[in-house]
C-alpha cells in the first residue's frame, strides 16, 4: 500500500496537535440512513465558508442531506518545512468537530482506494469548491445526483484555474459566481444558476474571492432541494463555447511590474496578484552627494490610479512624493500611486514610513542602464 493512499486514511496521524473531539460533539455530526449522503471536496480558506453553510443547513431538523465526509488536499509541510499540516479546510473542520476519520485527502482524486472508500459512502451529491484536483470520469461517474462546482466567476467567462486573478487584471466592472454540473472538460458543465456583481476599482483578488465565495455558498444552499429533485439538471443551462475565455493558472514570473504600461494596467495587475505572488518592482535610491547607487526590490501593495493634474515629475525615470504616495511614471503619460509598499524581509510599510526612511536620497525608476 503507498504512502499518499495511507494518507487519508490515516489523516489523524498529522493532526496531533487537535485531538478528536468528545462523544458529544461527534453526536451532532451523526450520519443518519434516511438523509442524503453529501461528500464536499475544496482545500483553502474559501472554501470553509461553502463546508459552513452546508454543515449549518444539514443540522436543521428537515434537511435532507448530510455532509458525510470531505475531500481536501493532503497535508504539505509549512514554515519552511519545519510542520506537516492539514489543508485550512481540513484543519477548519476537525476545529468544528468533523470526524477525522471522514476526512480524505488523496494526492489523486483518481486513487483506486480513495475511490473505493468513497463508492462505499453512496454519495447522492458531490459539491467543490476550490478544491484544486482534476477529477476523472471514474470518480464522477459515483455519485447518483452529479458533482456540483462553485466557480467564481460568470460562465463561460474565465474558465480556469485563476478566475478572479484574471477578471481584475483585464479591469472588468462585473463578475459573479456560478453554479454548475462538473464534466470533464474544464469548468464546461451546463449551468445550474448565476449571481451578478459589480467590482469596486479597489478590491483585491483575496477579498473578491472572499465574497464570491460567500455569494456561492447561499446560491448553493437555495438550489439544493431542485438538485435533489432532479429539476436543476432538466433546467441547467449548457454554456455557449464561443464566448469561453481562459483564466490560466499565474505563475511567479508574471509579478514583475513594468512602468512602461499605463498607470491603469499596473493598477489592475496589483490588484489581481495580491496574496499571491504578489507584484514587484525595482527602483534606484541615488545617493545625491556622492553619487553612489543602490538597487532596492519592493513588493507593492497597495496603489491607485493618478490623476494628471496631481504629476509633477522632472525627468522620465524619477520618483516623487505626494500627499502620502509614492508617484511612479508609467507609459501614456500616466503616473500611479503606490500607497503601501514591502521590502524584503520586512513588514508592510506605508508610502510616507517609507520615503522619510530615504533621508533626503533620490528615488528612480530602474533603468538598465544602472546596472
């Protein structure tokens, strides 16, 4: 038997630290015949919000369905290698007293005994969100109603792996949630419901997430008993593929920031990248009386876009402050405002700690021609 099969079977074994919980509380979380057996897979923080809204509703006294075991990513090694955790889903569920032993965590999804011990649970409903796993045809072909996916964002828009990354650094207005039939093509199943909402010019990818999520599980809750009589899947939209758009995944290498864009465009990417990767950039700190030249790494944080008649900028590659903000050229004559900046190492820093820590010393863009 291999390592990542004995993994989620023994999943108590990396959670030392949390003990089962007493009789009592494994009394509330009873698995009784005459309920649906509902078995929900998702993996990060997000997805807690979705395992809450489903746990809650399965307590009350007419609910049909029960959450009879999760699905989560296996535990990964954390600060810097020093602990073995569980995923902040799973951890967010043995908190509320889930019963370890009902909480799987496969490497694969496609795993012959994961599958074995999920065909015996006879699920009715698979439901995921963010789970993070392909699923084969082998595990979606076990439960009787279907698998259910949350996805932040409007299908057929932004079909991927990075959705809200991918709508705030194109700079829409709208997204939304939706709920959908999972097939094996990617986020490609007929549409069960939708949820508009309008994006505010400042929120960040994590917060967006967040409240799409939030927005998901309540759209969740109010279509289950239609995916439990079987009307959703008669009334589910199939989706257009002519207006599917990708969402792929983001990598580290995209977190650099290039002023030579517009003011807008760099707004938007540090917007999308917030949590991870984040973004970055290089500038010069000139040392004026003696010439001397340091090239600094900053994570930016927090900016905004700049309106022309605040700019006052001597040369092309030179940095300024104004009323709290750092103010950096960009391409078309636009300038951005960075508010909140990181350097390596150290904590998050307004724009004004940061240009008082100067001393006097000029700031720049970076330029080639300095290195």
């Amino acid at each position: 038997m291999n390592s990542s099969s004995l993994m989620f079977r023994r999943f108590l074994c990396f959670n030392a630290s949390t003990p089962p919980s007493s009789s009592s509380a494994h009394s509330t979380l009873c698995f009784s015949s005459k309920k649906k057996p509902v078995v929900f897979l998702g993996s990060p923080q997000v997805s807690a919000t979705v395992l809450d809204a489903l746990l809650n509703a399965s307590t009350a006294p007419d609910s049909p369905f029960e959450v009879a075991a999760i699905v989560t990513q296996p535990p990964s090694r954390k600060d810097r290698g020093k602990k073995v955790l569980p995923s902040p889903l799973a951890q967010h569920a043995l908190d509320r007293g889930f019963p370890s032993n009902l909480i799987f965590t496969p490497a694969r999804a496609g795993e012959d005994m994961f599958l074995s011990s999920l065909r015996a649970l006879q699920p009715e409903l698979c439901i995921t969100a963010a789970y993070g796993n392909i699923l084969p045809s082998k595990f979606l072909n076990i439960p009787t109603l279907g698998t259910v996916n949350i996805h932040p964002s409007l299908l057929p828009l932004y079909c991927g792996a990075a959705p809200v990354q991918r709508a705030l650094q194109d700079g829409v207005k709208e997204t939304g949630v939706s709920l959908a039939f999972t097939v094996r093509a990617l986020d490609a199943g007929p549409v069960i419901a939708s949820e508009r909402l309008e994006i505010d010019d400042q929120i960040k990818a994590p917060d967006l997430l967040a409240l799409l999520f939030s927005e998901g599980s309540k759209l969740l809750i109010h279509k289950l008993p239609s995916i439990f009589d079987g009307s959703a899947k008669l009334k589910a939209q199939p989706q257009d593929d002519s207006k599917a758009t990708l969402a792929p995944k983001i990598t580290p290498e995209e977190s650099w920031l290039s002023f030579d864009q517009e003011a807008l465009v760099l707004h938007n990417k540090v917007r999308a990248f917030a949590g991870w990767p984040g973004t970055r950039a290089k500038v010069i700190v000139v040392d004026n009386k003696n010439g001397h030249h340091n090239i600094l790494e900053l994570k930016i944080i927090t900016t905004k876009v700049c309106s022309h008649s605040n700019v006052q900028v001597n040369q092309e590659d030179d940095i300024s402050f104004l009323k709290g903000a750092l103010i950096f050229p960009c391409g078309g004559c636009t300038s951005l405002e960075v508010l909140e900046i990181q350097l390596p190492g150290k904590r998050v820093m307004n724009a004004a700690a940061f240009w008082n820590g100067l001393r006097g010393q000029q700031l720049k863009r970076f330029n080639e021609s300095y290195c």
